[in-house]
C-alpha cells in the first residue's frame, strides 16, 4: 500500500488487509494515510521509502558511542564531512544525463515499453495499449493513467512508449531534481574543519558554566550496542550454496535453512506472546 500508484489499487490491498484484522485497518487510518502511504503524499516522494539512512548512519557511529561528548561529535563531523567531499566529487564527474539511480529506472521503464502500441488523439494526448489494457497518457500535463508519470515525475513506460514514437528525448519530461546540477547543489554547503580546542575563543559566561552529570543511574550489565530486529527480518531465509557447475542447489543447505527459519519463527512468535 505504501508503494501503490492507484487508487484501485490502494483500496484493494487495503480490503486484504481489512480480511485479516480490521484493527489494523483502523490503525492506519488513525496514523494518517499522508505520513506513510505514496499515493496520499502532499509531495512526491520519489522511491525513498525507508529509513536505511538513518541505520547506516547508527552503524557507522558504532564505535564513536564510546567516546566523550566532544570526542563523539568530532567523529561525526568528520565521518559527514568525508561523505559530502565524496558525494560532490562524484557528482560533479559524472557524465550521464540522471543520476545514476534514476537512470537505471528510466532504462528499465524503456525496455518495458517495447511492446507497446500507440494511438494518438491530440499532440500532447495519446492512447497506450499494454497487454489488452488501455492507458491515457498527457504529455502537456506529464500525466499517465498508471500514475507513475506524475507521482515518480519520471517518464514510465506508457509515457516512453509515446516519446518513442514522436522520436522525443525523455530526458526533457524528466524532474530537475534528478539531474546532476542539482544533485550537486546538495552538497554544496561544506563541512568546515574545526579548530584546535587551544585557539577557541569561549565566551566567559560559557566557561564559567558548570555542567552536571545525568540524573539517572546506569543499568546494568554491559550496554548494548546492536539494535532489535522487526519479524520481517528475522523471518529471512539463509543464504543457500549452489554448484559453481550445474547451478543445483544444496539440498543439505537448503534443509539447514528450513531449519534455521523454523527455529527463528519460534523465537519470534514466543518474543511477541512475551510482549503483549
């Protein structure tokens, strides 16, 4: 639902849901279809759709949490400092139209099209048939029936489909935000070095400041530093081996694996019984 580019198709996967446990149902309305749902988005969010950066930065940090206040917050001034010089000087380098993510995207929407025809109704309006199923698709408006011209505000493979056949350049119905020069200006602000603690020019009110230490008392055991794991990833399979040769896969392996997910299930279902 999250991923969803159409209505119908947004209310159908809700249905199965509703099937399941209307609880949930309700939950995410509660929640607000607006903060996690694409099609409900006030802007177009693209395909970021996760908090994968947020848990790499919680892993590159790993170590840095050891360190002293000061010495932790130089670690990450100089972790997102060599990240930004990185990110703009590849940037900056690149000779591709897009960025890289969103032109592999734009290939792949190309090569979906193929097989497509198109029927022209006005210069700007045209009809797609993919597969028996007919689409409209607006190029003045840059919208498709599919919704992923307007929502991904990138051509989808209707959209590819009329480009092709007025010998169009994609590229043009592409949003700005995925081209080079702006991706550049992203890491345009730089992360300045700071200096020694010895040439630091402390107003008197902040050194005369006495900080105190927290008010509460450290649990114990040792702290720990790996986070909980959701259901979903605990449920994946392993990784299974297979012939260099023949590519049939181990059977002993595969079995191990059946195995493992089973045990992981168990654990899983007695940690959520034990939590509600």
């Amino acid at each position: 639902m999250a991923k969803a580019y159409t209505q119908t198709e947004f209310d159908s996967l809700m249905e199965k849901i509703e099937k399941v446990d209307i609880r949930v149902k309700e939950y995410l309305e509660l929640a607000g279809y607006e903060k996690w749902a694409r099609l409900y988005a006030p802007v177009n969010r693209g395909w970021t759709m996760t908090s994968n950066i947020a848990e790499s930065i919680n892993a590159a940090l790993v170590s840095a949490r050891e360190l002293p206040i000061y010495d932790f917050l130089e670690e990450v001034r100089k972790i997102f400092g060599r990240w930004n010089c990185s990110n703009r000087k590849e940037a900056t380098q690149t000779y591709k139209t897009l960025g890289k993510k969103y032109q592999e995207m734009l290939e792949l929407n190309e090569t979906m099209c193929t097989r497509m025809t198109v029927v022209p109704s006005t210069e700007y309006l045209h009809t797609v048939n993919d597969g028996g199923r007919n689409y409209t698709v607006c190029l003045l408006e840059r919208k498709c029936v599919c919704g992923r011209f307007q929502i991904d505000e990138l051509p989808c493979p209707h959209a590819w489909a009329v480009l092709k056949s007025k010998f169009l350049m994609p590229e043009e119905y592409c949003s700005s935000y995925y081209k080079p020069s702006t991706i550049v200006m992203t890491y345009d602000v730089p992360v300045y070095p700071l200096p020694d603690k010895n040439d630091w020019n402390i107003p008197e009110h902040v050194a005369e400041e006495v900080v105190l230490p927290p008010k509460w008392k450290r649990p114990p055991g040792r702290p720990k530093k790996k986070r909980d794991k959701n259901l979903s990833e605990l449920l994946l399979p392993k990784n299974q081996h297979s012939c260099s040769i023949c590519g049939q896969e181990d059977i002993t392996s595969e079995l191990v694996g059946m195995f493992h997910l089973n045990t992981i299930q168990k654990l899983a279902l007695t940690k959520i019984i034990q939590h509600t």
